[in-house]
C-alpha cells in the first residue's frame, strides 16, 4: 500500500509503463543478480503449518497432504540441506566466486446510498485505506486512522482518531459490523555476525489489530495478530480474513558457517495472536512442507479468522513465495512467477499456483501447478464454477519480441489442464484482464491496443472470437453491462518509431458482438504529464451503476505547477462519457493530494491527509471542509 508520500513521488516520476509494472512487480525483477538481497530471496519450496497446539489434528492433516506429494522440511539439518542444495545457493556461491562482497539486508451494506471499495470479486471484500459503512468513513492517513461521521453532510465531522505513532504503520483497513480490523505492518531490527562484517537486518511482520467500534468515538483494541513477513494481500469474506505474509530468510550465515555455530531458534517463523495469549509462539520445522522443486528461499504463511470467534488464528507455513492473490468465496489462489536467466539472457518463465481451500476462517492446501509464462495482476486470474482459468505472457515481458506471445489456459478443480488458447497477440505482453461467466478480454500492447474476447463457453476448446486494434492500452478493465466494458489507460501517439503517452484515456467497448468488438466511445483526459492511482490500483475507482457515477483521482504536474483533483463522469450509452465535474485542491505539498473519493447520502467525501472536503452530489459545491 503506498503511503501519501509515495504516490506523491510516483507522479513526480511520472508513473509510466516500466514504472507501473516495477510498483506492481516489485519482486518480479529476479534477473541479473545485481543484488544479493534479491538472489537470496527465490526457492519455491512449499510447507504446511496445521494448528501447532492440536496435535492429533496436525497429523491427520499431515497425511492427507502427504497423499498430495509434499514432504516435510521436518528439523532444522533438512532445512539448512535444503538451503545449500537450492539454484539459489549456486547462484550465490558464484557470485562470491566474482566479488568479494558484503551482503546487505464488496463488503455487505446495510446502507442503500453509500460507496463500497470496488473489487474484483462479488461478496469478497478487499482492504483499501477507506471504508464508508453505515454512514461513518473510516480513512487510513499517515500513521492514523480517522472516523467521520457523514450522517448529515454539512454536520460532517471527525469524531475518533487511532493514533499509531512510530510503533508501526497502518496499510488498509475492513469494517464488518461493529468490528475494524486494521492490517499493519511493523519491523524488528537485529545485528548479527557474517565473515567479519556486522550486519543489520530487518525482520518484517505482519500485525492485524481488531477493534470492537460499537462506540465509534472510542474505538477498542480487542485482539492483535503478529505473523512474521512482509504482508501481500488479504480478503474478507462474511467474518472471516485470509491474509498471507512472504518472510525473507536470510541465508548467507547458513552458506557460511556450520549448523553449529547457527541458532536455529533465529529461521523459525513466529507468530502472536492475543485471543490466546500474549507470548509469541515459533513454528516448528516439522510443521514446514516444501515440493521437490527449490527457487525461492523465502517462507510463504497464510492465516486465516473468525473475527466473531475467540479461536486461534490458523496458519500453514511453505517454504516458498507468493506474488498475487486471487481470492472466490471458496477458493484462494495464490501466484508467484518464476524466470530463469542464464549469463544475463532470458531463457523462460512459468507461473506456480497454489490452491487453497476457505471455510469459516480455515485456510486449506488443495494442489499446485505451474503454468507457461507469467501473470500481470490478479486480474489474469479467474475462478467460474469447477473451472480455474488464468491468462499469461510467453516470453521476456521487458523484452517484447518475436518470442512474445499470449495465452489463456483453463484448468479443473485440480489444477489439471483441460483446455487453452495459446500464441495470440505476438509481440505484445498482456496488460489487462476481465472474466465474465463464460468470457475472457484480454487487453495486449506494444505498438496498439488490440482487445481479445475469448469464449471459454466450452472449457476444453477456448476460441477468440473476435479482436480490436486501437492506439493506446488499458490496464483496468471493468464490466458496464453485458454488452459494455470500459477501459482505463493510456492514450499514446506514435512519431515513427517513437512512442509516448498522449495523456490517460478512458473508453468504452462494445462487445455486444463478440466477433467484431467496436470502440463506441473515448475520452482522453489532460496529456503525458497526467496520471492517476487508478492506473494500477483498481481501488482508486469509484462507481455505482444504481448512480450513474464514475470518478477517479488525478494529479497532474508541469514543472512546479501541480494539480490533484477528482474527475466526476456519468455515462450515457447514446451520448458517451460526460465529464459532470472536478473537485480540486490546492497543492502545497503531497499531503493535500486526494487518494480517494467516496460518497454517502447525497455528498461526495474526497480524502487527502490534511483535509475531507464535502460537495453536493447534484451541485458539486463545497459544503463544507473537515480538518482531520
């Protein structure tokens, strides 16, 4: 989650396309080994942790996985075998060979008329730093949490403020009834030892506080999670959250020194949940499963609760890495791409999926599979009825060539492959995706914006029915109707062979026929100096169908003369996007940027770190400024 800061400083460095993908693939660059800290972060090693404290559950459980074909890394000798034995350990064994280096470290409303976060999936809620529920507003700011309360909008104001100070720093929120749950994230600070050189590392955990806000003037701490890891991504579905941490493992003490001079104490992942007690609990090495194939020495640990039951936190541990989450009401499936490089060169890349089962707070591990090429977002990735389909690039994805391709692969209950659709866009990389039931759009780029739709009506034979050329990309794709999609993106011009971006661009298609997909409408939005969050985050979107609203924030920036405002459009099927209004603030520094717009009632809110100012919905004038 960006901070006020860092949006601030991604417009100052003009969020283009390299620099959106290197936010939103901040561990995909696995390439060149230019660092050791990024060499030793890769082993896809999986591992299972079954509630440490029920031991004849643990067990039975562990024999079921075992049917599956994981093994345990079982004691801290087989785990450090492992280390040592890894590509990963290769790599860096010859570069110390080289150089003498040191290593450095949709929520359910009661309320008929207020804004919901916009997700990806019906009835699973994704965090975001604000949540209107019930007529309150609940806004993650620096190392705060504000309340609003927004009954009457010109009676608007902050009545509770959850200070967090320097203790650690709040990322996103949820609020389900009388209950806030807040997912921050904290860092322990350790100097050890290594070949003469101190060396001080950062061990990073990810905290979920829960408060009891029935009294919304002063919220309640009521329980605390700590997992070690930095956090990835979470989802909320009725009462329960499923969240998953990726802790980095140090490993250079274990290439360097024998077992005997390691504390193996220090490479086991911890964890803390208050509703049982205040101690933090290690997770055993027998309680670690991995897969026969070894990149990535990290540890992946998934959680999952009932915020409305005092049961412990479940948590299973893999030795391994996670990258994006796609998340059903039954299902999560966690994706990590994997490239492999030699002497610099690409050679290939596939993706590995793991496939969780959810119910009730528990957090269960069905299968594996790895698939050609790699993923762009959680968007590539789908789950209708028995069927798992994700869409990949084949290729070098910063390298676009005549290698370049696209391909959609459909897979059953078990992750086997039935069906798929291969090699179409060549010499493009994909940059956006949406599913319907028994559709798939497919946004792919290098020089145009060709538009896919795949029918994936019958699983086993995907079809691409029809295809679309026009300038310019959309990252964002969200479905208007059955017959309509809109696009979020770029416009681009092209001066021979130079290409650069004309402004943001936002259009609608017509897929009414599938075999002959038509640009119906496009509106492009300021020039090459514009950007907003929503290029890369679909939470930054605001729409209500019901409505008729659609708005987003902007910045745009010319030397030192920048704007941050909110574009207010509605939507008329026979006249196009019609831009109804902007909201602005004066800029003096990045903390009057606006991050969000939200609405309650008849009031737009738009949230900026100093200031909420409230507008008229029907005027657009300003009703009044909350200083918050």
């Amino acid at each position: 989650m960006k901070t006020n800061k860092e949006f601030i400083e991604g417009i100052y460095n003009k969020a283009d396309e390299i620099s959106k993908e290197k936010a939103e693939k901040k561990s995909n660059n696995i390439s060149k080994i230019i660092n050791m800290a990024a060499i030793l972060v890769i082993i896809f090693c999986i591992g299972v942790n079954v509630n440490i404290h029920q031991k004849g559950q643990k067990e039975n459980i562990k024999i079921e996985e075992k049917t599956i074909g994981l093994t345990t890394v079982n004691d801290f000798a087989n785990f450090c075998s492992i280390i040592k034995n890894s590509k990963q350990a290769q790599d860096y064994n010859k570069y110390m060979e080289k150089e003498d280096t040191s290593i450095e470290v949709g929520e359910i409303n009661d309320s008929t008329n207020e804004s919901i976060t916009n997700t990806q999936v019906e009835n699973v809620d994704e965090a975001d730093i604000v949540k209107v529920y019930q007529n309150y507003i609940y806004y993650v700011t620096g190392n705060r949490i504000v309340i609003v309360d927004a009954h009457k909008a010109q009676d608007s104001s902050k009545i509770a403020e959850i200070n967090y100070e320097e203790e650690f720093s709040p990322s996103e929120i949820y609020v389900n009834k009388n209950k806030l749950v807040v997912v921050s994230e904290g860092n322990d600070y350790k100097t050890s030892t290594m070949i003469n050189r101190e060396i001080s590392s950062i061990k990073n955990k990810t905290i979920i506080l829960i408060y009891d806000i029935s009294n919304k003037n002063t919220p309640k701490e009521i329980r605390r999670i700590e997992v070690d890891g930095e956090y990835l991504s979470s989802r909320m579905i009725e009462n329960n959250i499923y969240f998953a941490t990726s802790k980095y493992i140090n490993t250079s003490e274990i290439l360097n020194e024998t077992e005997a001079e390691i504390d193996e104490q220090n490479y086991k992942p911890k964890y803390k949940d208050t509703v049982i007690s205040k101690e933090t609990k290690c997770i055993e090495y027998d309680d670690v499963y991995c897969f026969n194939q070894i990149d990535t020495t990290n540890y992946l640990i998934v959680a999952g609760l009932n915020i409305e039951e005092n049961k412990e936190v479940e948590i299973q541990t893999f030795l391994g890495a996670g990258e994006y989450i796609y998340s059903s009401e039954k299902n999560m499936y966690i994706a990590k791409t994997n490239v492999v490089y030699e002497k610099g060169i690409f050679k290939s890349a596939n993706t590995h999926i793991l496939k969780f089962a959810l119910s009730n707070g528990s957090i269960i591990f069905q299968t594996e599979v790895a698939v050609e090429g790699q993923i762009n977002n959680q968007f590539s990735m789908d789950e209708n009825g028995e069927y798992f389909r994700i869409a990949t690039t084949t290729g070098d994805t910063w390298k676009i060539d005549e290698n370049t391709s696209n391909n959609i692969f459909v897979l059953n209950n078990k992750l086997e492959e039935i069906g798929k659709v291969t090699g179409f866009g060549k010499e493009e990389k994909i940059y956006s995706v949406r599913y319907t039931e028994d559709k798939a759009y497919v946004v792919t780029y290098k020089r145009t914006d060709p538009l896919f739709v795949i029918d994936l009506s019958v699983p086993s034979n995907p079809q691409i029915l029809g295809e679309l050329k026009i300038p310019g990309y959309s990252t964002y794709l969200h479905q208007y109707d059955e017959t309509h999609l809109i696009g979020f993106g770029y416009d681009t011009k092209e001066d021979g062979t130079l290409i650069t971006t004309n402004g943001l661009k936002m259009v609608m298609f017509d897929i009414s026929d599938v075999n002959n997909p038509k640009e119906l409408y496009k509106v492009t939005i300021g020039d090459q100096n514009t950007n907003s969050e929503l290029i890369y985050n679909h939470k930054a979107l605001l729409y209500s169908r019901d409505n008729n609203i659609i708005a987003f924030p902007l910045a745009t920036y010319a030397r030192k003369d920048i704007n941050s405002r909110v574009a207010i459009y509605e939507i008329d099927l026979d006249k196009g996007f019609i831009l109804k209004g902007e909201i602005s603030n004066k800029i003096t520094n990045y903390e009057n940027f606006i991050e969000r717009i939200v609405y309650v009632d008849n009031a737009y809110y738009t949230l900026s770190y100093k200031f909420i100012k409230v507008v008229s919905m029907d005027t657009l004038n300003l009703i009044k400024e909350i200083e918050i």
